[in-house]
C-alpha cells in the first residue's frame, strides 16, 4: 500500500535463517502492524494492516518496493508499538519451519537484527485517551492528550484535578500539558500518623530479628564449607593413583564383567548382533589396542552399495584429488564367515586418460594382529581402463578365504599409467591429527608396480601417511 506523506516509511532487508545459521530456501515473512495511527487531533492516518514478502531461494528478504509505517513518529500515536512478525519458510530438503515474534521497527534495519532484538510479547506503545474523554475540569490542558493510565478510576471524584484520602480524586501537574503528574494528596488521617511511630518500632524489631537468623544460618554455612574441603583433603590423600595409570589387565576384567553384566541384564531385540559377536568385537579391539593400531568403524550405509563394510563412512568423504603412478592402501574390517569377492571405490567427475600399461585393480592382503608382512590373499585382473569411468569403480577379487575370524584386510588400490590422472572421493584430515589417523586407514606407495607383491608389511613397504583417506568397499 501507499503511505501517506506524515507516515515516515521504513525497510528490513537481510537473510532468513532457522535456529541452525542454515538460509531458507523459500517461503514468506509477514508484518502485522496491530495498531491504527492517528495524527494529534484523533484523525486516523493508518488502519491496521498486514505487509508480506516471499523469502528468495538464497535466504532475502526485502522489503523495499512495500514500505511500512515506523513504530515512532514525530506527531503520530500511538509510538514505539511493536510488529507482529511470523515466518513460513521451506528448507532445501522440503520440509518447513515456522517462527513468530514481535520487534519494535522504527528506522530501516536488517532481518538478522529484528530476530537477536525480538521481544517475547507485544509491546502496546504509549496508549492515548482524547481530552473528551476527562471531562471539563483538565481545561487547563488545551493541547495534545492525557496518558489513560493518569485517568482516575471509576466514581473517583470530578474530572483529575485534585486528590484526598476522603474524596479519591487526583492531583496533576499542568506544567507541561503534554505530560501531565501526579501530585501529592492532602487529607492522610490522622490516625495513620499517630499510629506510624508504634508500626516503626515493630518493624525495627522484625527486621534486627531477621538479622540474628540470617547470621546464624551463615555460621552454620561457613562450617559445612570447612567441614567439606577437610572431607576433600581426607579423600585425596587416602586415593593414590596407580603408576603409569590403570594396569592393562585390569581394564580387560572390566570389559569381561561389563560384557557378562550385558548378557544377563539385556536381551538384544530379534535380527540385532549376537552376543558372541559383540565380545569377539570387544576382544579385537583390546588385541589391537596392544598393538598400537585402532580398528576402524565400518560404514553402517555400505550395504547401500552392496558392500559389507569400509575403512571409513562415504558421507564423510567430501574432498577429491588425483591418483596416478600410486599404490594406495586401506585397513578394512571384516567379518567371520562373510565372503569376500569383490572390492570398490567412487570415482568423480574429473576427466581421466589412460597413456601406458600398468597395475591398475584391487589386492587383499592379511593384515597379522601382532604387525609385521601380511601374505597376498587375491586380487583382480588388471584393467588399464578401469579408471576412466565415473561413479563407483567395482571389480571382482578372486581367490581370497572367507574370514574364520573377526579381523582385518588391507586393501590395495593402484592406479598407473594415466596421463590425466583420475579424481577420487576422499576425507580430508590434513591439518587436524590426520597423519596419526590416517596411519592405520589409508596409506599410498608412490611409484610404478609391475607386479602385486606376495606380502606387504604395513609399517614398512607403503609407510607414507597423508591427511587424505580413500573409501574402500568390500563386498560378497
């Protein structure tokens, strides 16, 4: 709507966002402005109304082409009221979110200020009673209009311009017509003044009564504070920590006992992991533990891709970079009794270009729980175009045993012969403890590979570790 020229207009622009930082993708922002305006002789310049906005696909909003009136004035009642603004917005997913607050909007201010400002109730600005409406006696009032919280209440005496405890009327201060004050009355009884010397004294032995109590609580309080750091000494001195921290052995009894408690007090719901699984787990991570490497948590989605698990979670791949001339290793769990005949990775969209033969496939190595040379296990018939393609890159594995044991298999990756190297997925943990990490997910061997070694010693043929870790599938 068009505003008159007295209604000084005012614009909000910025982003629309949810609790989480995260834009909206679309939707509306509405201000309902629930107050009419009036110029000072009760002319009413503006009804109450409503102003809406479409949220843009990035998260603006705008309110420039429909300017809105300003919660304060110069001239115009009432002021320094509040919008009511309420959000109907859509996430990039499609499911939505709504929101609702009141903000006072007096000059043009931005989306993201309104919100951090926003108030949890309406604001009614400053409420205004013509003169009409208190009577003859406020003639000395000749300009503007009373405040209605100065109106006296209901069969409180004529008009306001006097105030006694007998006749309930109140006094006011014309000295300023606008902003008229309360004076004050005449007439207290007497009997209120001869009886406020007794309720002095009864009020001065109240609160020195009070006083005693409250020193009394703080002595006791300051007692049990000593009482407790004795407590606190007593017990520190009594704990002595063992050296080198808790012993080995004894966290392996908590696990057997934790393990045995799980087992009688919890009953795994139907289709869940055995209970003979979950300690095999428990016992392949305190086997690993002793030798310094960490087993790696299998993808819960691999099934997804027709796999069984991975080094590491595909969602948490969301880098890419090149391999060429590279020999690329990572430790996947595996599981007793599920065979093993294929493996695979994900390509992206980056060009790829074969120039010259070489290894290009997938390996299986054992990976012994004690360290040291792992035998060859299987592997794929070598493709040099395998790489070219874009998406998930899955070839068979032949001649790997089915696991009689929970464990691990390394998995080798080699890429050779490109002259444009091909993009992988990858986590990249360069910078923040990846090296350590990365140690026992991922490794590369750089250099040409005219053959699968017959065994391969993690710590020692490919001990390059880099932040970036390439997800590896094993599949059935």
């Amino acid at each position: 709507m068009t505003l008159l020229p007295g209604i000084t207009p005012v614009k909000v622009t910025g982003t629309v966002a949810d609790n989480k930082g995260v834009p909206a993708t679309g939707g509306t922002v509405t201000f309902r402005m629930p107050y009419p305006l009036a110029d000072g002789t009760d002319h009413v310049l503006l009804l109450p109304g409503s102003w809406s906005f479409n949220i843009s696909s990035g998260g603006g909003i705008d309110t420039t082409a429909q300017p809105m009136p300003a919660a304060t004035i110069s001239g115009v009642s009432p002021a320094g009221w509040a919008y009511n603004i309420t959000v109907h917005a859509t996430r990039s997913d499609g499911t939505t979110w709504y929101r609702a607050f009141w903000a006072v909007i007096d000059a043009d201010a931005s989306f993201e200020q309104l919100v951090s400002a926003s108030l949890p109730t309406p604001n009614p600005g400053s409420a205004y009673v013509p003169l009409s409406a208190v009577g003859d006696t406020v003639a000395p009032l000749v300009a503007g209009k009373v405040p209605s919280q100065f109106l006296p209440p209901g069969g409180g005496g004529s008009g306001i311009e006097s105030v006694t405890a007998s006749n309930g009327t109140i006094a006011v201060d014309n000295t300023d017509p606008l902003n008229p004050k309360l004076g004050v009355g005449t007439g207290i009884p007497q009997s209120a003044i001869s009886g406020l010397g007794t309720a002095l004294t009864t009020l001065t032995t109240d609160v020195a009564s009070a006083a005693s109590t409250a020193n009394a609580a703080g002595t006791l309080a300051s007692s049990a504070a000593t009482a407790a750091s004795n407590a606190q000494t007593t017990a520190s001195a009594a704990y002595v920590k063992p050296g080198g921290g808790i012993p080995e052995s004894d966290l392996s009894a908590a696990v057997q006992a934790l393990l045995t408690e799980v087992g009688s007090a919890y009953q795994l719901p139907p289709g869940g992991v055995p209970q003979a699984d979950l300690a095999a787990a428990v016992q392949a991570l305190l086997t690993l533990a002793g030798t310094a490497q960490q087993l790696p948590t299998p993808d819960p989605a691999a099934a997804r891709f027709n796999g069984h698990s991975c080094n590491v979670p595909l969602y948490v791949c969301r880098d890419v970079s090149t391999i060429n001339g590279e020999l690329w290793v990572a430790i996947v769990p595996v599981k007793k009794g599920v065979p093993i005949n294929g493996a695979f990775t994900f390509r992206t969209n980056g060009t790829a270009a074969n120039s010259s033969t070489g290894v290009n496939g997938f390996a299986v190595w054992d990976v012994p729980a004690g360290g040291g040379p792992g035998a060859l296990l299987g592997n794929s018939v070598s493709d040099d175009l395998m790489w070219a393609p874009t998406g998930k890159i899955d070839k068979a594995v032949s001649g790997v045993p089915t696991p009689t044991a929970d464990g691990l298999r390394a998995v080798g990756v080699s890429v050779r012969g490109y002259s444009d190297a091909p993009e992988f997925l990858f986590d990249n943990m360069a910078g923040a403890g990846g090296e350590l990490l990365a140690q026992f997910f991922a490794k590369y061997k750089a250099g040409a590979m005219a053959a699968w070694p017959s065994t391969l010693d993690l710590a020692v043929d490919v001990g390059s570790g880099t932040g970036f870790i390439l997800p590896v599938f094993l599949r059935s």
